[in-house]
C-alpha cells in the first residue's frame, strides 16, 4: 500500500504547487464573491494534514529503514519561525482587517510544509517523488498545450498564457515542466523523449516573453546539473538533442514566427534597446523596460525605509494602496516585515544550503533546481503567497534526500551482499 499513500502525497503536493487560488466560484457564469470554503488549496492543506497523521502513525509503529524520507527539524523549525513571524506582524498592519486574508495564506503555507514533511516518514524517497513529478509534467504539459492552442488561435502575436493568467506565472509553470522532464531524464533515461520535452519547456517561456521566467529557468537548469554533477558526455547528448529540438520548432512549427517576434521584442528591444519618449518615439538610451515594476520597488523601498526594524506589517503594501504587492519577494519582506524579517528568511535560506550540503549525495537536482528557479521567479513577480512552491520545494527536497539512489548513467543500484552464517550459529 506504500505506492498508494506516495502516489497520493505526490499528487496532493503537486496540486498544491499548481493551483494557487482557484476556486470553484471561478466556474460561475457571472462573478461571485471569494469564497474560501471553495478554494481548492484548503482543502488540499486539510489533505495534506491527514497524510501527516498518516506519517506519524507509521513512524510510531517502527523504525526507520534505508531511502526512506527523513525529517528535518532545523528547516522546519527555521520555516515556522519566519512565516509565524510574518503571521504575527499583521498586529501591527495599518488594517488589521484587510491583513487577515494574507495571515490565511502564510497559515497555510506553514500547514501545508510541516504536513508534507510529517507526511513523508516512512515513505519511499525515490517514489514520493516520482509521484510528485509526473503529476507536475502531465499537469504542466495539458496547460502547455492549451496555451500553445490559445496563441495560435490569436494569431500568434500575443504573449503566451492560459487559464486568464500572467505570463509570469505561466512561465514559471513552464520551468517546472522542463525540470520534471530532467528529473525523468536524469533517473531514468530516455533521453530521446525527456530532453525534447525539456527543451520545449523553454521555448514555451520565450513565448511568454517574460524574462524573469527565462532567468529563473536558466538558474534552475544550473542548479540542476552542478547539483547533479552530470557528467560531460550526458551533458553534451542533452545539449544536441535539445539544439535539434529547439531548431526543429523554430524552422518547422508554427510558433516559429511568434517565438522569432517574442525574442525581438521582449528580450532585445525592450531589455537591450528600450526606446524612451511619448509614442515610443525620444532618443534611444539603452534603458530597460521593468513594466512599472520600477515603480513598485521604490514604493516598497521607502515603506521599508518607514519602518526599518519590524516593517510596516502584514499586507501594509496594498493596505496603503501603494499596489497588488511589490513584484519582488525580497521587497515585499523588507517593507512588511523589515529587517527581522529579512533575518529570519535569510535562516530559512542559510538552513536550507546547510542541509543541501549535508545531504546532497541523496538530494535531488531536479526538486533543489526548482526550488532556485521560484526564488528567483519570485524576484520580478507574485506575493509571498506565489511563493509557496519555493518553501515547498526546499522541504520536500531536504526530506527525500536518500543515500544510495543510482541515476539513469551509474545503472541499478548494486546487490546488497546476504548475512553469511557463521559455525559458532549466530548469523
């Protein structure tokens, strides 16, 4: 029955890193007011909690063995004290109010994290996180094809999305779907199918023309291969078939033309040739164009500046109408919890590296390298909600770190030699 309560985590997980706030008032014909009875993600966090019980039952009843998930209570404990804190500066928001939403989603990060860790003891590693990826590629992949669907429909002239969403966030989908289709690859071969579908991974985030989503992804594949510590001649197979890939959607697909526009006008113009003046007319100053983001980051600087030491408190940002929320995790830290808030995620961070040290012959590349990707995707967009995958990930990637795992290039892993009797009759 193991299978089944992996297979069930992996698919909680996943789905908790995939859906946000959907909810089911979204499939009503006119619009209806939030619910959060019929949002998907608390009950996912409720599901989340029984699986912990569940964990904590088998742990009670017998020790652990070899590849199995471990708990880790410095990251745990590192976690709770941040998101507690964050939780607890809404005593001191300018609306106490209006706060009590973004209290509910660090709640539920915080739920959702130790839930899944208690939840992996004594689970299969290797199969919780098989689960868990596969459901991230077929999920991913489903919205990769409605979205590619979507942009051909309009011509192929508009940034790619779906669902209603950001590119952004779509492009952080994406970087998900390419580190699923490494995971596969590196554990389990395949080379023909993982690395094409990798490598679409990437175009579909050129085609969202977001290039913090193209950043975050190059980061994450970087960690993903140091991490993993690929040896050159899988590296130089997964950079040729990725090449041929990449060359065949562009020369003989239809998203050739809108990939050839999004790469001029998103990652060239805009970034390395940004023209200033009205109508986009005035001399030609290099300058970059953030989306207004610029603008944000000064608000939340000087809100931060406001109020150095304890922030100005949860949801401060939009309470005092100064926008949605900074677009910049960091920020949105700083002006909101300050300094000690800064301090107390920057130990989640230093605890985190800390176990990924201890524990990196077992960690897996793929689960740390979309744990970088989030971070820095968190950096141009989404709130401390968006970045739920981030906590996620890191503890989902120190738990299942399991000694012994041979990926696809090392073949199976080897016959462990049986007790030989001795002649005295002890074994």
């Amino acid at each position: 029955m193991s299978w089944i309560r992996c297979a069930g985590l992996g698919f909680i997980a996943a789905l908790y890193v995939l859906a946000g706030r959907w909810g089911v008032h979204r499939l009503a014909a006119a619009e209806v007011e939030t619910d959060l009875f019929l949002e998907l993600r608390l009950w996912i966090v409720i599901c989340g909690g029984v699986f912990a019980s569940v964990g904590l039952f088998h742990r009670a009843r017998r020790e652990a063995r070899p590849a199995e998930a471990s708990f880790d209570p410095p990251l745990i404990a590192a976690l709770l004290g941040f998101l507690g804190y964050m939780a607890a500066s809404a005593t001191w928001s300018p609306d106490f109010d209006f706060s009590l939403t973004k209290v509910y989603d660090v709640l539920l990060v915080a739920v959702m994290c130790v839930g899944f860790a208690l939840a992996c003891l004594r689970q299969p590693a290797p199969r919780m996180l098989d689960a868990f990826w596969a459901i991230v590629v077929l999920a991913t992949g489903l919205l990769a094809l409605a979205g590619i669907k979507q942009l051909l429909a309009g011509g192929g002239g508009g940034r790619l999305a779906v669902m209603n969403g950001g590119p952004n966030i779509f492009a952080r989908l994406m970087g998900l779907f390419t580190l699923g289709a490494l995971y596969f690859w590196y554990w389990r071969g395949q080379a023909w199918l993982w690395i094409p579908m990798a490598a679409c991974g990437v175009v579909l985030t050129l085609l969202t023309g977001s290039r913090g989503g193209l950043a975050a992804i190059v980061a994450g594949i970087t960690a993903f291969l140091v991490l993993g510590r690929v040896p050159l001649r899988r590296l130089l197979l997964l950079t040729l078939l990725a090449t041929v890939a990449i060359t065949a959607v562009v020369m003989f697909s239809p998203l050739g033309e809108a990939l050839t526009n999004s790469v001029q006008e998103r990652f060239l113009r805009l970034t390395l040739n940004y023209e200033t003046g009205a109508g986009g007319a005035g001399s030609n100053e290099g300058k970059v164009y953030l989306s207004g983001r610029d603008i944000l980051y000064a608000r939340a600087i000087q809100l931060g500046k406001d109020h150095p030491v304890a922030g100005a408190g949860l949801a401060a940002f939009p309470a005092l109408r100064l926008g949605v929320y900074p677009h910049n995790l960091f920020l949105e830290i700083f002006c909101e919890g300050g300094a000690v808030g800064l301090l107390l995620f920057a130990g989640v961070i230093l605890t985190f590296v800390r176990s990924a040290l201890l524990r990196r012959q077992g960690m897996d590349g793929a689960t740390l390298g979309a744990a970088v990707l989030v971070l820095l995707g968190s950096q141009s967009s989404g709130d401390l909600y968006d970045a739920r995958a981030l906590f996620l990930l890191m503890v989902m990637a120190s738990v299942t770190a399991a000694p012994g795992r041979r990926p696809a290039h090392e073949g199976p892993p080897l016959p462990q030699a049986l007790p030989q009797p001795s002649f005295t009759g002890a074994v």
